[in-house]
C-alpha cells in the first residue's frame, strides 16, 4: 500500500471527511482490520484563509510547498490536496517535490465523461469558479464545457462557504439557495453539477437537485485509494 499523503486542514471539516472516506475505502477493498497508510499535513486556515482573500497568492503557495515538502520528507509516496481552491498552485506544488500529485480535476473528469454528460455547472468558492485554474483544466485536458452562476449567485456561495460551512455550519436557508442555484444552471443546460468545493457535500445532496451532482470529495478520496492500492 502507498503512502497518501494529504495537504489539509482547508477546512478541517471537510479534511476530515477525506479521512473518513479512505479509510472506509480501504476497509472495504482490503476487509478486516485493514485501513490507510496516510499522513496528513493540517493547516490553520484562518491563515490560508486570510491570504487567499488578500490576493497573496505566492505566500500561499510557499505554504503549500512546505508543507508537502515536509510530506515527501515523512515518508508519503504520493500528494492529495483536500481542496478545490488551493489547486490553484498545484503545478508550483508539483514543481517542488519529486512525489506525484493526483490532481482533484482530473478523477472528477473522468466521472463525469464516464457518465456520458460534456456540459456541466461548477459550484465553488468564487476563486474557483471564476478564475481559470480550475475550469480552464476541465475544458482543455477533458473537453468539458462549463457553466458558472451569475455574479450574484457566486457571491452567495461563496459567502455560504467562508461563514457557514468551513465553520461547521449548516444553515436550511443556505441549502435553499444552493438548490436554487443548481436548478438555474440546469435550466441554461448543465447535465450534472460539479460541488467543486470540499464542503459543498455538507451541504447538498442528490435529492437537492434534478441532474447527478459529482462530489470531488468522494471522487478525490476515493482516486486517492485507486492510488494507493495499485500495484
């Protein structure tokens, strides 16, 4: 078995699900007792946080970089980054280490091409919804074509994101709102919808809406174990 080793703590929340995930993963590849062999560098995302909305960009990737240097040296065969964000520097993350980094847009990809859907709708935090990093990589490494929200729509999930969900909460009216959201991407022709941030699975779920939802989550956890149990 590899060596997974997970950049997280962006939230912790969500960090913990991927934890959660593989192990279940594993237990269920493996039987028994058996459960992953995974180190995990966690963040104080109040400081992520604060640089990612300051526009500081190069300190966060100088983040990243030592701490999955700090993975290499601890013994990890390969990189997960538990966010859709922080992806934004995965190629100067990459660049850094001699691991490889299994990269949250391509497992995702690979579903939804397998599922047989082109066009889809990506929800996430403004970041990654509006900048290229993310949606870029979908269109020209998978041939994907994807929709956005409205401005005023990713303001609102983003603003759920960073008040409620990193925080652990909850909240009806949000789900509400995310429902809304998802049903108007459908309507402008998505086929399924991309919860392109870690915490959106907190949140929604497949009853919330009227095409199939992938949840990089799941779908990244779960390549993750693919991975690490390969021969």
């Amino acid at each position: 078995m590899k060596v997974i080793g997970l950049l997280g703590g962006m939230s912790w929340e969500s960090s913990a699900e991927y934890y959660r995930i593989i192990n279940q993963a594993v237990r269920e590849r493996l039987g028994g007792l058996h459960s992953a062999e995974c180190l995990m560098w966690s963040f104080d995302f109040a400081r992520i946080e604060a640089l990612q909305h300051a526009g500081k960009w190069d300190e966060a990737t100088a983040e990243l970089v030592a701490a999955a240097r700090r993975l290499e040296r601890a013994g990890a065969d390969f990189l997960v980054i538990c966010t859709n964000t922080m992806h934004r520097m995965a190629d100067e993350v990459q660049a850094a280490v001699s691991l490889p980094l299994l990269h949250i847009a391509d497992p995702t990809a690979e579903r939804i091409r397998t599922a047989g859907f082109r066009k889809v709708g990506l929800l996430g935090t403004a970041f990654t919804m509006e900048q290229d990093f993310y949606k870029g990589r979908l269109v020209a490494q998978h041939g994907l074509e994807v929709l956005i929200p409205d401005e005023a729509q990713r303001a609102e999930i983003h603003r759920v994101i960073y008040e409620e969900l990193v925080q652990g909460k909850v909240v009806d009216s949000s789900r509400a709102a995310y429902r809304a959201v998802i049903a108007s991407l459908v309507a402008r022709g998505a086929e399924a919808v991309i919860l392109g941030c870690t915490e959106i699975m907190l949140l929604v779920r497949a009853q919330d809406s009227a095409v199939p939802l992938f949840d990089t989550t799941a779908i990244h956890a779960e390549a993750a174990v693919e991975r690490a149990l390969e021969d």
